[in-house]
C-alpha cells in the first residue's frame, strides 16, 4: 500500500520544522518523517548547550578580573566538572522542552518515526510503508565527522553529539578542529582548568581569512591553551589508556579527544539516486540556494542537508524558502541575506559580508581599523583587546564586509551586517548617534577610519560635522 500526500518533508530538526511555515499556508495535507532524536540539533547539541559551558567558564575565568577590582576571595573558586556538566543539561533541556512544546501542538501529529529512502523520483518508503507526494523537502540535519580509523579508541572521542552527556572530564583532552566550534569548546574547557591541546591543519582559527584578525585571535586566545596550526593530525592508541596525538613535529598524551572536524550532510541514506538525482563526488546533488530546489525535480533540501552555511538563522531562511516553493505552481527567487558568521570565543570572532579573501586583490577597497586595546568601554570591563577591520568601496564609502576578533564582537557583527544589508555607506553610519561609553565607540572609530580613506563624502550642511 502506498499513502498519497501533497507533501513530505523528511527531518524534524531547524530546517524541516521553518519548512512548515511556509508550507502550511498552503496545505494541512503533509507528513514529517524524522529518523533519531527529535528537539533539534541547536538545542539539543549545538549552539544552546555549548553557550551555557561557555558562560560557566567565562563565569570562572572572570575571578582574575574581579580580584584586580578590589573583590577578595576569589582564589577559593573551584570548578566541580560534573555540577557544570549537569548545569549544562538541565538548561539544554529546558531548551529541548520549548521546541518540543511547539511541535506537539501540531506538528507531532503529523510524524512518522523511522527512517526514509526513495523508492522512485515521488515516492519514499520508512518502515516499510511506501509514501508518494507532490514534493518533498529534505532537512535531514547532519552528523559529526569521524575518520574510520580512529573507530579501535571510539571509547575515547567526543563530539559535540557526545560532550554534553559526559558525566565528568578528564584533566587532559586534545581539540582536534579549530572552527568555530573546536574554537568555543576548546577555550570553555581551558578555562574550567582542563588541559587542552588544540590542532587544526589550517594555518587559521575560527575561519578567519583576514590575516590581521587572524594574528591578533591567535595571540589572544592562544594565550591561554596551545594552539597548533599547520599540519593535520594523527591520532594512534598510546598502549596504557592515553592516546598519542601528533601534528607535524610536535605530539601530546592526552585522555580524550574531541573532534571537532566538521559535520557531515545526512543526506547519503535517502537513496538519492534512486529518485533519479545526479549526485557529485561527494555525494551531493546540486541545490539552487536562491530556490533550495533540486533542479529539475520536486525536491527542496534545507539547514545542514546541504553542506553549506551551517548556522540556524540560514537554516530557518532556508526551510522557508522550501516550504513556499515545494508548492508552488512558479518557483520564486528569494534573495539571501548578508552572511554573517560568529565564534562565541573571548573575544568574540565575527565576519559579515564579503570575506577578505576575495576583496583583498581588488584595487577599489580601503579597510577601517580599530585595536580594542584602549577602547574605553573594554578598559572598564578588561577586556581591552581585539581587532576589528571593516572592508569598503573606496569610490562611495559604501560597506562591504568586516572581520574582527573584539569584546561584544557579537553584536558590533550585527550592526555591520544589518548597515551591509541595506547597502549604507561609512558616511551613513557615521551620521547616527553613538553613546559614551559603550563598545560601539570602536565601531565609531573604525568608520572614521575608514572614511579617511574613501570617496562619497556628502557635500554640504550636515546636522554634526564628520571626524
């Protein structure tokens, strides 16, 4: 027996769950096929659970500050590894609980648990049922990378799926992946006093291509747990528990790793081909990302499926623009938002906009700088240290990306990404109002600063004159 839907979108996670808002509108005639845990990976082991060991060890690291304040007694501050841990789950579960309340107000009824292959180009069989529908969304989520040859010490290796379950942390863990992830993990548990050895092959942390930012993070954050770049790492069992990790020259003992090399699409068990789609060498199928449709088929993939922009808010974009199109009589066009990418590391690393890798051979570009170490607002806070650049048209001034590695670069990221996005120049921001004293004055500085460099200066009476 076949089940006949208009649609079905396989994977309950970010992507699959915005996908039906947009679907919904259009049909209540769907089905949600969802294969392993539900909750999504956001809050069950991603950028939730993660926030709250960060904020525990920035909670712990900040004692240094405090004592320089006048505040005594902080050196009787001790970690309890396994309290964290469980701090950790409670609030990811709080987590898990709000998105699971949405779905069981409406979604859950629609779920089938188990796991989905294609049968034919409109038809997928899971548990043994066959379901045919006019389109189907793919949002399988994705999964850590592991290399097969390190499976004979599987009992040893963490990922970001296995972290937060952990009882307790040994004293002694290696951070294989230096990403935004391997980069927030690896300096949460620094500071909670694990011995971290971080390694990455890049000769970058947290993705920066800016080379100046990137030198100034690795001084930084460096400081506080090794960092080794460069060179990829070979991990063998050291025969009395411990694990040998190379890179290059240099090796470590440690207890565990965490590997933090990157997730892989969960798109490989559909059975791709089946449906009668061309795939790549690496298994993927070619995806519009203006449409999220495969083309020449009913078939939208959205959130980690794809294997490209990672992050929620690109997920959430993405199952929307699926959940319309799957539909649709006309696929539409939807232009996608400025990129803007954060490490929740101290200090925090950003890029928004046009990465500078692929501006920095253009002639037309001129670049704003402010180092945090005297900002004001950092000083009060000590956290005076960081790099911010902001990329612009020399021509206009207008704003074409930035990096940075600064205190609060979180938010100084968004306010870039939102003046990036509705195409302002250096000149417009200057013109609005900045605070004294506040972080944004290092913004403010780094626009000065590029404006000294660009064209496009209004001409006439202005309410304030620039710098």
């Amino acid at each position: 027996m076949t089940r006949k839907v208009k649609a079905c979108v396989i994977g309950a996670g970010s992507a699959g769950l915005f996908s039906l808002s947009a679907l919904t509108r259009q049909t209540k005639d769907f089905v949600i096929v969802n294969s392993g845990h539900l909750g999504t990976t956001c809050a069950r082991v991603g950028c939730m659970p993660s926030k709250v060991l960060i904020q525990a060890a920035e909670y712990f690291h900040d004692r240094a500050h405090m004592q320089t304040a006048g505040l005594d007694g902080t050196d009787q501050l001790s970690v309890d590894i396994p309290r964290v841990l469980q701090h950790v789950r409670n609030l990811r579960d709080t987590f898990v609980g709000g998105v699971m309340a949405n779905f069981n107000k409406g979604p859950a009824k629609k779920l089938i648990e188990g796991e989905a292959r294609f049968v034919a180009a409109n038809t997928i069989e899971v548990n043994g049922e066959r379901i045919e529908a006019e389109a189907f969304i793919l949002a399988t989520g994705s999964r850590p990378i592991v290399p097969d040859a390190w499976q004979g010490f599987a009992d040893r290796i963490l990922t970001t799926d296995s972290l937060f379950e952990q009882e307790d942390l040994p004293g002694n863990i290696a951070v294989l992946g230096l990403g935004a992830i391997g980069l927030e993990i690896g300096q949460a548990l620094s500071r909670l006093g694990i011995k971290v050895t971080g390694v990455d092959m890049a000769d970058t942390i947290g993705g920066l291509d800016d080379e100046a930012v990137r030198d100034e993070a690795l001084k930084l954050i460096g400081a506080e747990f090794d960092i080794w770049l460069g060179a990829p790492a070979e991990v063998e069992d050291n025969g009395d528990g411990r694990l040998k990790v190379r890179a290059g020259a240099r090796e470590v003992l440690v207890d565990k790793i965490l590997v933090s090399l990157g997730r892989r699409p969960n798109i490989d068990s559909l059975d791709l081909a089946a449906a009668g789609v061309a795939l790549d060498k690496r298994g993927m199928p070619q995806i519009n990302p203006l449409t999220m449709q495969i083309p020449g088929t009913r078939l939208f993939v959205a959130g980690d499926s794809t294997g490209d922009r990672a992050l929620l808010h690109e997920a959430g974009d993405e199952g929307r623009i699926a959940g319309f199109n799957a539909l649709a009589e006309n696929v539409q066009d939807f232009r996608r938002k400025t990129p803007l990418a954060i490490a929740f590391c101290d200090p925090n690393i950003a890029m928004v906009g046009a990465r500078w890798s692929d501006l920095k051979q253009r002639g037309d570009i001129a670049v704003g700088e402010r180092n945090f170490d005297t900002q004001a607002r950092a000083r009060v806070m000590q956290k005076n240290a960081g790099l911010l650049r902001i990329y612009g048209d020399t021509s206009d001034g207008r704003l074409l990306g930035a990096a940075m590695t600064a205190p609060r670069g979180e938010h100084l990221a968004h306010h870039l990404a939102w003046a990036i996005e509705q195409k302002l120049t250096v000149w417009d921001l200057l013109a609005k109002p900045f605070y004294h004293p506040v972080i944004e004055e290092g913004l403010q500085n780094a626009l000065n600063d590029l404006a000294s460099k660009v064209g496009g200066r209004p001409e006439g009476l202005v309410e304030v004159p620039f710098a």
